[in-house]
C-alpha cells in the first residue's frame, strides 16, 4: 500500500512510489501533471505503470465482490461504535457513513495491505496456478527488491532456503549462458510456501518457481502468456517450474532449455 500523499506536501522520491500515487489518484493535479509528463518521458516507469495496472485488472477479474459476512459487520460496527444509518440519509452521498460503509473500508484496507496475498488464500482451480506464480512475479517487481536473499552464489542461495521450506531447490548457475543469478525468495502458491529463483538477462527478470509434482493429476508442460508475461513450465525429477518474465517466448525457452540441460 503507497503512502499517502497530501496536495501540501511533496511527493515521494522514489519513481515506482510516484506511479503508484499517481494511479491511486492521492497527487494533487501539478503533481499528477508532472508524473504524466515523467511516464511520457521514461519507458521504465511507463512500463511500471503498465504492471500495475494489469496487477488490478488480474485481482478485479480473480476476485469477485461478495458482501461482507455479517459476523464480521457485527465485529466491526462493536469494535468502532457504529449504528445502522437512518433511512433518511441513504440516498445522500453526504452523509454519514453507514456499518456498511465502514466495513468496506476496512475490508479495503485489509485487502489492500495484503497486497497480492490474497491468491494464497484461495483454492488453486484448474489453470489457477498459472495465475498465482504469475501475480507472485508481479508483486516482486512492484516491491522494493524482488527477492528475499541477494547472490549470484547458488552455493549462497540454496543453503539459505534450509529450515525456511521442506526442500530446498535445484540451483544451477546459468551466467555463461547469459542468464545470471541475482538471488531467491519465498513465494506461497496454493497456500504452500514455495521456493523461486531469480535470474537476469539483460534489463529483464526470470522468476523460476518450483512446485511439487501433482502425479494424480499431470500437468499440460508449455508456454503461455498471461497478463502481458510469458509462462512456461516443464515437470523433472518429481517437481514442477514454472518460468515467469516479459522477455520474449524464445528467450523464455532458451532459458528453460539451458537450466534443463545444467549439471546440478
């Protein structure tokens, strides 16, 4: 969740939080004019915004409104001291706000700082997890740093996924192929925690996660593309990887192809 920006104050430094502002419409209309003018002028942040955005149309499509149990309405209208509004002002966007009202926005903010955990949480349905490991990827570019341990030392990084997931994963070294290590992290994909690495070609991120291998239920292993990202997955050895980045198909395959055929 970006902080909140005031028209009296400056916006903040960092171009990603700007977007992020910018799209949440909390910039005043000179500090919005400027960002516009900034994602005319930068494609890294015009491509920033273009993420962002289709992270929103991802969660919109994937989840469906539904009201808010009334248990829950209960606990919140004791916890904030909250009474039903008069008939009187319901056909008046001025009023007061409502139980309803207030649920909602907490709902809001809850969903809202969660940020994409929320697919976690949810039954993985047939052709689900490609939809997970691809919102993952997305919420790791939109983070600070994408990965939760930084080396381009497979010795470094395999170790570090001890005692954190049941296994750690297969970590191949694949810069003379011309895609480097720049680290790993922790992903929950079906509400299992998962393992997924990171590597660069170029200006471009590979987030490579490995899942374990459905045997009662065998996966269609090809590419696809979701959301404007290039998938591809492949099962060996009793695991599931799934490939995830904006670099084109035959890069995706190239890569595949190079960790496929590693020593490990």
């Amino acid at each position: 969740m970006t902080p909140p920006t005031t028209s009296n104050s400056a916006p903040p430094d960092d171009p990603s939080l700007l977007v992020h502002a910018y799209l949440d419409g909390e910039l005043d209309p000179a500090h919005a004019l400027e960002v516009e003018r900034r994602l005319a002028a930068d494609p890294a942040l015009a491509a920033e915004r273009a993420r962002v955005e289709a992270l929103r149309q991802l969660i919109a499509e994937r989840l469906p409104r539904e009201a808010p149990p009334p248990d829950l309405v209960r606990r919140i209208e004791a916890a904030v001291g909250a009474r039903p509004a008069p008939a009187r002002f319901a056909s008046h966007p001025s009023a007061h706000p409502s139980w309803r009202a207030l649920a909602a926005s907490v709902l809001l903010a809850l969903f809202v700082g969660s940020g994409s955990t929320w697919l976690a949480l949810r039954p993985v349905h047939q052709g689900g997890t490609a939809d997970l490991v691809v919102a993952s990827h997305m919420r790791a570019l939109m983070a600070a740093q994408p990965i939760d341990v930084a080396s381009s030392d497979r010795h470094t990084v395999k170790p570090w996924f001890n005692g954190r997931i049941p296994e750690s994963p297969r970590v191949i070294d694949l810069a003379n192929a011309g895609f480097a290590l720049v680290g790993g992290r922790i992903d929950v994909i079906g509400r299992v925690p998962v393992p997924t690495l990171v590597y660069r070609i170029r200006q471009h991120l590979i987030s490579l996660t490995a899942l374990p291998a459905n045997a009662a239920a065998p996966m269609t292993v090809g590419l696809r593309n979701i959301a404007g990202y290039n998938t591809l997955t492949w099962t060996d050895s009793g695991v599931t990887y799934w490939a995830v980045s904006d670099v084109s198909a035959s890069d995706l395959e190239t890569f595949a192809k190079a960790f496929r055929e590693a020593s490990p």
